[in-house]
C-alpha cells in the first residue's frame, strides 16, 4: 500500500474526451500519480498518439453519444476504479435562438454520455467495494451569463445528476463528485481573452485577475480521483480563480 495519499498507483482511470485540451493534461497528471489510463475520443490520432507515447494504456474510438459505443466501453474495460466524465461542448445563443434542437445538442454530449457511463459502471464499482467519479461541469452552471441559457441547463443538470448518484452510491463506497472549472487557457477562448474586451471581463469579474493555466486542474482531479477524497461525495469543486464570489 502506497504511504501517499494522492497515488494512484494500481489505479484503472476511465477518461472521456482525452484528446481535448483539458483531457490531454488531466491524463499526463493521472499518469505521473501512477494510474492505468482508458482513454476515449473521437479523435483517433491524437489519441492514439497518447497511446503510443505511454500516456494511456487503452484506448477506444468512437461517439459517446452512441449508446452501442457506451456499452462497448463498458465492456471493454470492466475493472473501472475512477471514471471521468470529460466529454463537452458549449454553444452561445440568445434565448430566443435557443431552439429545441439547439437544447437536445447540449444535452445530448454533456449530460446523456455521463448518465450512461455512470449507469453501466458504478454497479461494478460498488460490487467491488468502492470507486470514484468525477463529472466535469461548470462555473457557469451556477454562475451564468447571458447567452449559455442551454448549455448551462446542460451543466446544471449534471450538478443535480451527480448528487442524486452520490446518495445512491454512498452506502457501495462510491465517491461522486462535480468539477466545475471557470475560465481556462485554450485556444477557444485565447483571442477573446487576448482582446481588450478580454482584458476588461478578467480585471472585472476574476478577482486573481487571471484565467486558469492549461494546468490549472490537475491538482483538484488529483485530489477527486485518489483517496485524499474519501470522505468527500456529492460535492461541486469550483476551480475559477474567485470568478464566483461576486
């Protein structure tokens, strides 16, 4: 038995999304701690080429929107200790543009693929004595702005959805928990953060007055994944530099 608490060594980590920005560095963090990472995207080389450079040990391809695919994932990898739930996408409409097929989008890559995971490997998980999940989110679930009507309806949900598993799934030794990262380093979001109107948003409304570095999550998925968080279920981390405190 390991004598630090954040190992994770002997660790099976499932990780949706590994390919994006946020999945590559939570994956090369988990690696560093010793977990055995399954990495799944859409994005067949760069995955793969986290395969072959030692970052994930397996790795599926396909559409987690696809439940054959979940269920392949299930399948493939039944000995799950920590699944994250990574995979996102956000869009920005007024109200009045927030069409039907507009909401269905949100909720079908942000909250479906997590709601699936979840039922088909935490039954496992609790068989086997405990395990951990992590739901990412966002700040903008509890603290929006105008325009993200659906994707925070999307991300709110999965705050609600995580709470409800994590009473189910407390008695099974099964941690479930919400990050909710604020505004990050990537390249969807450089230009605007590089603008002046950027520069205002940050001096405004961050009071460190800076958004989070590509990196700025591998400590608290470090912390949700390992038994440091033993204690913790139901919970929402926010990672946003004080964005939420006005």
């Amino acid at each position: 038995m390991s004598s630090a608490p954040w190992s994770l060594d002997g660790r099976a980590v499932l990780l949706t999304g590994v390919a994006g920005a946020l999945g590559v560095h939570v994956a090369r963090a988990l690696t560093a701690a010793g977990a055995r990472i399954y990495g799944v995207d859409r994005n067949r080389d760069n995955t793969e080429r986290m395969r072959d450079e030692g970052v994930l040990s397996d790795v599926l391809i396909g559409d987690v929107t696809q439940s054959s695919f979940l269920d392949e994932i299930a399948q493939r990898w039944p000995d799950v200790d920590v699944l994250i739930n990574n995979v996102g996408a956000a869009t920005s409409k007024t109200l009045a543009d927030t069409s039907d097929d507009v909401l269905s989008a949100m909720l079908d890559v942000n909250l479906r693929p997590a709601v699936g995971l979840c039922r088909r490997i935490m039954p496992e998980m609790g068989r086997r004595g405990g395990g951990k999940v992590i739901n990412i989110a966002s700040v903008l679930a509890l603290h929006p702005v105008p325009t993200v009507a659906a994707y925070a309806a999307s991300k709110a949900a999965i705050v609600g959805f995580t709470r409800s598993i994590a009473l189910e799934y407390a008695p099974r030794r099964v941690q479930a928990n919400v990050l909710a990262p604020g505004y990050l380093e990537a390249s969807k979001n450089n230009d605007y953060f590089a603008s002046e109107a950027g520069h205002r948003f940050v001096e405004r409304f961050t009071p460190t007055n800076s958004i989070g570095t590509a990196t700025a999550l591998d400590g608290p998925v470090l912390f949700l994944a390992s038994s440091m968080s033993d204690h913790v279920t139901g919970h929402v981390l926010i990672v946003d530099g004080g964005y939420s405190i006005w």
